[in-house]
C-alpha cells in the first residue's frame, strides 16, 4: 500500500487549501484515514480521523469546525479540506493509513498507523 499526498502550499491567513491522498495497493475502504501534521520543532500531532465506511470523523480541537475530512472512493484518495487557516497551521501535513476499524469518535495514535504517505508542507502567513 502506498500513499501520497499532495496540495500543499502557501497561503495567507483566513485563506484556504485541500488536500488530498491517493491510495494505491490497496482499495482505501478497507482503511481507517488520518491525517497527523508536523509543526517546526514539535512533535508530529493527530489533525484528523475518518472510519472506513467514511460515515464518522474526528478532529483535534484545534481544527474542529475548520477543516473536514472526505473521502472519494472511486478515485481512492481522501481529502482534507482546510479553510480559515492560522499561522499556527503551518507544518508538513501527513495521510496515514489503518487497518483496524475506527469508531470516528477518538484520536488516532500515530503509532498505530500502518502505512505513511510522505508529507507535504502547508505554510500560512499572516
């Protein structure tokens, strides 16, 4: 299985970007999706979750009612759709993937991931 993601780039504050994950190897509803992110200096931190049947998905605090997740089985690939983004969004943006289920209702360990595509980096300005 293999994922890539792509869609990053620089934007201003209150702006917005999309990104996306393809999924190959492997059909992605046998997957739970989550999205993890790395700011400069931190450790990398969960942004966001959804189940295999894309019907629940779970945020961290910081992004609730900010970004959203979504899923295009057809073309194997989820997305997340960031709006009003902040200074403090800036970081690399990584897609993983897990073959347990996933209820949607809690964050997801990024040790317990199995498969990481490379990340790509989202840079907003104020």
């Amino acid at each position: 299985v293999q994922l890539q993601a792509s869609g990053g780039g620089s934007v201003q504050a209150g702006g917005s970007l999309k990104l996306s994950c393809k999924v190959s190897g492997r059909t992605i509803t046998n997957y739970t999706m989550g999205w993890f992110r790395q700011a400069p200096g931190k450790e990398r931190e969960f942004v966001g979750g959804i189940n295999r049947t894309a019907r629940r998905a779970y945020y961290s605090d910081s992004v609730k009612g900010r970004f959203a997740i979504s899923r295009d089985s057809a073309k194997n690939t989820v997305y997340l759709q960031m709006n009003n983004l902040k200074p403090e969004d800036t970081a690399v943006y990584y897609c993983a993937a897990d073959r347990r289920p996933y209820s949607g209702t809690y964050t997801l360990d990024q040790h317990g991931m199995d498969y990481w595509g490379k990340g790509t980096q989202v840079t907003v300005s104020s």
